[in-house]
C-alpha cells in the first residue's frame, strides 16, 4: 500500500503536469511522475487527457 508520503508527491505532480503548457518544465515534471510510478509517457499522457500519438516538446 503506498504510503502517504508517496501519494502526496504523484498527487502534486500530476497537479502540476495539469496546469503546465509543453516545454521543459512540462517534461521535467512528467519524467519525476513516471519515475515515481512507474508509468512510460503514453500512459502519463493518456491519464492527462492527451491522445497518445500526441507530441510535446521533448
């Protein structure tokens, strides 16, 4: 069970990635959620709403 340590930092993250517009900070922020959860981009990307074949400025 993840602790609420765990949970509170995906939460921010995930809050952040919503509220950020493509670019650096976009990608920074979606490469410390995938480490964190484990997730590859499409996923991440496909929980954001985004179609998968979406591009973002890497």
């Amino acid at each position: 069970m993840p602790t609420t340590d765990f949970l509170r930092r995906r939460n921010a993250l995930w809050r952040q990635l919503r509220g950020l517009p493509p670019g650096p900070a976009f990608e920074t922020t979606l490469s410390a959620l995938a480490a964190l959860t484990g997730w590859d981009r499409a996923r991440i990307l496909a929980g954001l709403g985004h179609p998968a074949e979406e591009t973002h400025e890497r």
